[in-house]
C-alpha cells in the first residue's frame, strides 16, 4: 500500500484502524493493541459479534479513500477453556494468514478444519528430513503424446511427485508443494526429484540406449536460488545426461510475478542448452502480445480450458486463439488434462501435436512408464535414439 500510495496515506490508514480498534476495545471492555506494521490484536470479551465487528472496521477503511480499496484481513478464534491467551492470539494469526491465498473470505474464524490442516501441515514439515532421507517421495511419470500419428506416440514424460507417507499414506502435491514453497523448503525436495529422474533416465538410457525426455517442474522459489543453473548442470553431468534428456518447467505466473527477474534466469538457462517450457498457460494473465518477446520454447495449455472444450464455446476459441498465436510464433503447445477422446479430437483439428492427460495415460510409476515406453519405441528409432 506504501509503495503505491505513499507513506502518508498508508500511516492515516493505519491511524484511523488503529483508532477505530481502540474505539472497540473500550466500548466493549477489551484490551487492544499493534504488534507489527499492519497488524492489530483485539481481546473483546465473550460475545462480541465478529461480522459485525468485521464491517465497521472494513468501513471505516472505506472511508479513507474513493479510488483506493483497502483490504481488512481479520482472523478469530473463539474463547475456549484452557487455552492460554497467547495460544488463543496464535490460532487467530493462524486464521488471518487463512484469509489470502485459496480462502476467498476475508473474515476466517478458527475451526476445527483449520486446526486439521494446521497438525497436518505441521506433521508434513517435521516429517520432510525423514521422508528424503528414507526415499519416500516417489517420481511418477506422465506419458506425453505425439498426436499427429495413430494411435498417438509417448514421446516422453513429465515427473510429478508424490509422498509415500508411512503413516498418512499417499498424499499428492498440491498437499505439500505449496507448503514447501511457503516454508522455503521447495528447493530441497526439487533437487531430490531433478537428481531422482536424472538417474531414471540414465537408467534407460543404459538399458535400451534411448533417452527418453522428462519434463520436471520448477518452484518459483527454485527460480531465485543463485545455484539454479550450477545445480541441474551438476545434475545432468553426474549422471551422464545432455541437456536434451532434462526438460523445465517453469509456470507462467512465475513470469508474471516477477517478470524481469525470470526472463533474465531463464535466458541464461537457455543459452546453454536447456529447453524450457511455459507451465500453465494461460492461467498467470501474461499477455499474449508479451509472449513473443518471453523466452520459452513450448507452453503447457492449462487443463482447465481443455476440460470444457466441448460445452463451453468461449474456452474452444480460447484454445483455438491460443493455438493459433503459438503457431504463428513457432512456440510448440503441450495440451495438458486431456480426458476423452473428443478433446483429443479437438486439439488434433486445430493443429496441437503433443497432448498429456488420463485419455492417454495418468503418471505412471517408473516400471510401468518404462513398459508403456519401450513397447512403443523401436530400438532404431531415429527420433529418440541416442548415438
Ligand atoms: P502441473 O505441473 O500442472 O501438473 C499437471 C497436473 O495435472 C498433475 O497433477 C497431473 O497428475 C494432473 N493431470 C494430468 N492429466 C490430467 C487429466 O487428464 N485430468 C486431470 N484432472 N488432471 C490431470 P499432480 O500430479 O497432482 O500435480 C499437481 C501440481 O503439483 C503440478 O501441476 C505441479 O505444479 C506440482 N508438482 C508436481 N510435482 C512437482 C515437483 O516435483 N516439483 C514442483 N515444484 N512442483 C510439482
Ligand atoms: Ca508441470
Ligand atoms: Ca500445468
């Protein structure tokens, strides 16, 4: 807000909140006060109605400014027998922070769900260390597609990771990939998986003389690391590979966020010789006249607008339009989620060449990838083979 709007008015917003809190804590008997920049903590005795207390000071915000729109973030949690205060202030910081990301409220009272996904959160945390060091997180593979041929030819794969948990069993990555990122924890277990699908296709590479391409995703915290590049060079000269056999991904929102810094990482990674691919196209807003100008050498079209296809025009001139402009850009299009033999249908119509998604395959583990692969491949092919 400072940065936008310049310290003054950022400091009369805080004053008038600050004196709107106080207001409140004195009506009701509370206790209040400011325990960081922009953040206040109000005791109010039993009772108090939150929503209530949540629109008069969202108001009072209004107030301040016609053009700016000041955002209140407010996190409660209830009295309860045998809490210490400081652990009630806790569980209420735990809601506020709840109030961005994926909860589109803006008013979050603690609940037992919360409480749920704070011990599983926690648990995953301290059990990370473990869970690499004992070789529980496992690479599956999703077969990628040439679709110009029938049937359709694996021409690679993208590693996706998951977590054998002894005791929570299976747990996918939307579980704990945006965890790491928040915890700044990403970077090790990436490594993990670039090292794990580097020895994969070495592996291959020894069995059936073929390389076979993965694709494996980048965090955008990974984008930052100064060690990036030194990292996956060291990746790929241990095990013997070329900058072929490793494929990056990296999502566009990525691009969006911080623009000037991603381009410039991702340009030098392809300067010396890594493909990298666009993730989730289409999601991140990045404007289709600014992607001549970015670095990429393939978009992943996000599944979403596949997904609809069918039914919803606006998503099948969506696809279209964004076919056509890689086209006319030479940018190679990965359709991801494709489902049913419609969309694959659509797709080929409009020119898309690689698909991935569970009509073709779901990720695989390696053995069963392997199989899926080799069958299809003959030993001479000259497309994969390796000299
Ligand atoms: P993503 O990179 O967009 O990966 C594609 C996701 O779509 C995968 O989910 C895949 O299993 C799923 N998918 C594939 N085909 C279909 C389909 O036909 N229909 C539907 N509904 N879904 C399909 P997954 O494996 O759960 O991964 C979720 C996300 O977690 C990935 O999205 C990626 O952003 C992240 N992720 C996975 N592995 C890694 C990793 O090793 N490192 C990092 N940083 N992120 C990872
Ligand atoms: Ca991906
Ligand atoms: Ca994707």
């Amino acid at each position: 807000m400072n940065a936008l709007n310049g310290w003054e008015f950022g400091d009369r917003v805080l004053r008038a909140l600050g004196d709107e809190i106080h207001a409140v804590s004195i009506e009701t008997g509370g206790i209040a006060g400011r325990f960081g920049a922009d953040r206040f903590d109000l005791y109010c005795p039993h009772g108090i109605d939150h929503k209530s207390l949540f629109d008069r000071l969202q108001n009072k915000l209004n107030t301040l400014s016609h053009n700016v729109n000041i955002r209140l973030r407010m996190g409660v949690m209830e009295w309860q027998a045998g809490l210490e205060p400081v652990q009630m202030f806790d569980r209420a910081r735990t809601a506020c922070s709840m109030a961005r990301g994926h909860y589109a409220e803006h008013l979050i009272v603690f609940d037992e769900e919360i409480r749920d996904r704070e011990i599983f959160e926690q648990r995953l945390m301290n059990d990370l260390r473990r869970g690499l060091d004992s070789y529980e997180f496992e690479v599956h593979y999703q077969p990628q597609y040439d679709i110009r041929t029938d049937p359709p030819k694996p021409i690679g794969a993208e590693a996706l990771v998951r977590w054998r948990h002894p005791e929570l069993g299976l747990i996918p990555p939307d579980d704990f990939i945006p965890l790491f990122e928040q915890n700044g924890q990403i970077g090790i277990l990436d490594k993990y998986v670039w090292q794990e699908v580097a020895r994969q296709i070495a592996r291959w590479q020894d069995g059936y003389n073929v390389t076979v391409p993965v694709a494996v995703n980048l965090s955008r915290v990974d984008v930052f690391d100064s060690e990036l590049e030194k990292t996956l060079e060291d990746t790929l000269r241990q095990n013997g590979l070329d900058h072929s056999a490793l494929k990056l991904e990296v999502t566009e929102s990525a691009y969006t966020e911080n623009a000037t810094r991603v381009i410039k990482v991702v340009e030098s990674l392809r300067k010396s010789g890594f493909k990298v691919g666009m993730d989730d196209f289409g999601m991140g807003y990045s404007s289709l006249s600014m992607l001549s100008s970015l670095p990429v050498d393939a978009l992943k079209m996000d599944g979403v607008f596949i997904q609809n296809i069918e039914h919803d025009a606006k998503d099948a001139q969506l696809v279209a339009l964004i076919l056509g402009i890689a086209d006319t850009l030479k940018i190679p299009v990965v359709a991801e989620g494709v489902e049913t033999e419609a969309q694959m249908a659509f797709l080929k119509n409009l020119g898309c060449e690689m698909v991935q998604g569970f009509y073709l395959s779901r990720p695989l583990q390696a053995p069963d990838f392997e199989r899926l692969f080799f069958e299809s491949v003959k030993p001479d092919d000259p497309g994969t083979a390796t000299s």
